[in-house]
C-alpha cells in the first residue's frame, strides 16, 4: 500500500501518529503530518494507516494510485464525497 498526506489539508491535530506508531508518520517542523514511509508492507502496518485514513478529520491521508497516462490521481475517501 502506498500512502502520503497532502501538505495542504494538514492541520497538525495528530490524530494519524496517534493510531500508529513513529515509523509511519512524523510531524514536521511546521507542525505537520508527513509519511515517513511511502509504501506500507506488514499487514499490521496497512490496517493502522487504514485506521488513520478514517480518523483524519481532514482526509489528508491519501492512497496515491497512478492513471493509465501516468499522472498522479488520488484515491478519495468517504469524508471528500460527504
């Protein structure tokens, strides 16, 4: 699984480190979540990243998927179609 948050929807509240562990997501030095990985291997791992998807209040954590011409597309979550 890949995964990355999206700078701009951000708002630092914490909740991703909160329901994983400090091998997945860090702070920056604006306060901000980052993926410190981008690909997500042990099936452990993916259900804690799933679990951060839905407590992001912002939907800032994303699955990228690629499109046939190569561009970046982003996977929506619920809370974006809500």
């Amino acid at each position: 699984m890949k995964v990355c948050v999206v700078d701009e929807r951000c708002i630092g509240c914490g909740s991703c480190v909160a329901v994983t562990n400090e091998e997945i997501f860090d702070f920056n030095d604006e306060g901000k979540a980052f993926a410190k990985v981008e690909v997500i291997e042990k099936e452990e791992d993916i259900e804690m990243v799933k679990n951060a998807m839905d407590y992001c209040p912002t939907a800032a954590i994303i699955e990228p998927t690629e499109e046939e011409n190569g561009e970046a597309e982003v996977k929506s979550t619920d809370k974006e179609n809500a």
